[in-house]
C-alpha cells in the first residue's frame, strides 16, 4: 500500500462523475515532454516513467480518467505539477490536499 498523488481534472480524486483527462490527451502530452517515455517492462499505453537524473518512477493513467503514482518524491511532485498545469488539471493527495498551490515550493501540499 502506498499513498498516491492524483493529476485530476475532478473536485475529488475519487469523484465517480466530472471532467476527466483521457487516454489521448495524455499521450498527446507525453510527445510532448522527452522525460516521459513508455514503461518498457509494464507494456501498455496507460503505463509511463518519468526520468529525472539517474531515477526514474512511474506514471500511469487510469480509466477514471486520472494520472497517478505512489510515494513520489518531491522531483516527481513538482513534475506532476507541471503535468496538471498543461493539462488544466490539479495534483490532489489521496486525502485530498493540493500540491503546486505555494509557488516557493510546488511540492508543499495545501490543505483544503
């Protein structure tokens, strides 16, 4: 188990109804960034890493329209940061604080 950090275009994360970022626009976007290429050992078009420096870690889209991963570190949060910004979405915790509200420190979540 681990606590995931969700790019969302929805009020909550978990919402079963409102906007969601499909499948095309986030491979549209990943053309997009040369940093995020395709999990080579985790087949599928849902199924991405970010590289940054000598790490790596994984992004995935969900069918619920959503991009998420687990545990990131701060480089991942202020990515996913990014990613919400281009994408007219928000990066929401599984408690739902939102990340990339404090422009000193996009990674410092804010809670609602």
């Amino acid at each position: 188990m681990g606590y995931e950090l969700h790019v969302t275009r929805k009020e909550f994360w978990a919402d079963d109804e409102g906007p969601e970022i499909s499948l095309e626009e986030w491979a549209a976007y990943v053309k997009t960034d040369p940093a995020i290429t395709l999990d080579r050992e985790n087949p599928g078009d849902e199924n991405y890493i970010f590289q940054f420096g000598q790490s790596s870690w994984p992004l995935w889209w969900h069918k619920r329209g959503e991009i998420y991963t687990k545990n990131p570190e701060p480089a991942v949060i202020a990515k996913l940061v990014q990613i919400a910004a281009k994408l007219d979405a928000r990066v929401l915790g599984d408690d739902d604080e939102i990340y990339g509200r404090d422009p000193t420190d996009p990674t410092r979540p804010v809670s609602l």
